[in-house]
C-alpha cells in the first residue's frame, strides 16, 4: 500500500506548513508528498490516484475544505483509503471522519489497514459539487465569507483564538443579514418558510468549528439532514447560537429538521452558499438546488 501526504500549506492560515515540516521529521515508514498550489489542486492530485490501480492511503494535512476536495475525488474509488491529520481553522472534517494525530498512529494503521464505506453529499444546481460535511445558504454562509476574508482571522488564528473571529462576525452579521424566503421539497411534500435565516443540509453533525448543528446526523445511513432556521428575532437568533455548540438548539420551536434522501431549495433572492465552510457563491432566485445523498461513496481509514 502506498501512503500518500496531501499537504496545503495555505491550511490554518499558514500554519499547517510548519506543522507538516515538524511531523515529517517523525515519519519513519516510506511515503510520498504532494504540496497543494491552488484552489482545486487536491481534487486533481486524488483524481489521478484514482485512475490508477494501486492501493493507497491518502492523508489529507489541511483543513476541511482540503477534506473536501480530496474526498469527492476518491468517490467510488476504493482502492483509495482516506484519513486526516487536522491542520485547518475549523476541522469539522476530523471531528467525525478518521484522523491521525501521529505518525506512530499511522504506522500501526498500515500494518492492518481497513477502509470504511462512508456516505457523501451532493448538491446541484448549475453544476454538481460533491460535500463532506454539510453545505447551505443563509446567515452561516454569509458569516463564512465574511470571516474567510478578514484579516482578523488571521491573527487571532496565530494566538490560538480562532474562534473568536467566527464570533465576532456572528454578531456582526447578525445585524446586516437580510432574512429570506424559502420553499423546500422533502419527502414529495412542500414546506414553505419566511423570515429564514438559514438552511443547512448536514452529512455529519458538525459545522462552524465544533458547532452540533444536526445532532443526530450519520454518515452511514444514506440520509442528509436540512436544518432550517426561521421566525427569530435577531437577539434571539443570537442565544440560539449560543447552544448549537452542544446540539440543544433543536429544543427551539423555531428550529426545524428534516431527514430524508432528497431536498430541493428554492430561495426567493440571491443568498450566500457555503460547501464544507468554503463560500460557493449565491443561491439565485433562477435556480433550485438538489441536495442528496450521493450514489457514490469513499472509503475512510477504519480505525
């Protein structure tokens, strides 16, 4: 088996280079490493292992947006087996998917490796894009753009306080951010909103950084789960917020949740999307986005 290192050095706000640069220095078993240039270039790097033959582990070393790419990839490839070592902002992607925090962890995976069959999400619109995580529209969204262009971030991220720049742009936002209308089809029936501030489609129960926004999500059971959140006052919206870390935010009236195999979305003005904490333009008035649970699966480390 071949043990692949996908790195992005652009991870954490640059940080994950130097952690790279130290954990190389651990590793003792043979390996290759690949160092991300651009947006996407982990998705081509994964896509050319898939079209090859031999069996491999590839270990992402970034963040969830690296996750992201190198998972969609490795869809319906099994002979690729895929795990991380956290070196993103967020790392929702680890909070559930398998991840190394050693290379001796690793060394002891290879000698018995095993993968994992493991769903992933869908979403089309214009186009199809595949998602590890979760993907939505809204305040979530509109809270990832602004904190992944802030400078903030940055800095807070280097003194270990991340989260606080997300925090920071929660309340700000929470005063701009204009609610919108919503229709979605689940189930062969149609639900219609107003007054949402957001609509998140999970995989798994995490977002935002440890955020348990679909509490009871599996990524073993075929279903996605759309979290829609409507009818707030703004500084109510704020103390919802502040329980979604321990998944008790779903105790709200206000605070609705489908599961099914398929949803499709329609908005009724442009609104932020998000893929996996990675802003994905806008939701437009002129489109519906389908999400569901993909036909295609990748195959995790089974630790």
């Amino acid at each position: 088996m071949k043990i692949i290192f996908i790195i992005n050095p652009q991870a954490g706000n640059g940080a994950a280079l130097l952690k790279w640069h130290k954990f190389a220095k651990t590793i003792d078993f043979s390996h290759e490493a690949f160092i991300t240039e651009f947006s996407g270039h982990a998705f081509q790097l994964v896509s050319q292992l898939a079209a090859q033959p031999d069996k491999s582990l590839v270990i992402g070393f970034g963040g969830d947006g690296t996750m992201r790419e190198i998972a969609a990839a490795a869809a319906s490839a099994g002979h690729l087996i895929i795990a991380s070592v956290p070196a993103g902002s967020g790392n929702d992607f680890a909070r559930t998917f398998s991840c190394f925090s050693n290379a001796q962890e690793i060394q002891r995976y290879i000698e018995s490796p095993a993968g994992l069959a493991t769903d992933i999400g869908q979403v089309t619109g214009t186009t199809e894009q595949l998602f590890a995580s979760s993907s939505g529209i809204g305040f979530d969204a509109a809270v990832a753009q602004a904190v992944n262009h802030s400078r903030m971030k940055r800095w807070l991220n280097k003194i270990r306080l991340g989260k606080l720049a997300y925090l920071i742009f929660v309340i700000k936002t929470l005063f701009t951010f204009q609610k919108f209308q919503l229709t979605v089809e689940a189930n062969e029936a149609v639900h219609h909103f107003d007054d949402v501030w957001l609509a998140t489609v999970s995989n798994q129960p995490y977002f935002g950084g440890g955020m348990k926004i679909s509490p009871c999500s599996s990524v073993h059971d075929g279903l996605l789960e759309l979290t829609v959140v409507h009818g707030l006052p703004r500084l109510k919206l704020l103390a919802v917020f502040g329980t979604v870390f321990s998944g008790s935010h779903t105790n709200f009236s206000e605070v609705v949740q489908f599961s099914e195999k398929r949803f499709v979305l329609a908005v009724d003005r442009p609104v932020p999307r998000h893929m996996d904490g990675d802003e994905a333009g806008m939701a437009s008035v002129k489109e519906e986005l389908e999400f569901r649970a993909s036909a295609k699966q990748w195959q995790q480390a089974k630790l």
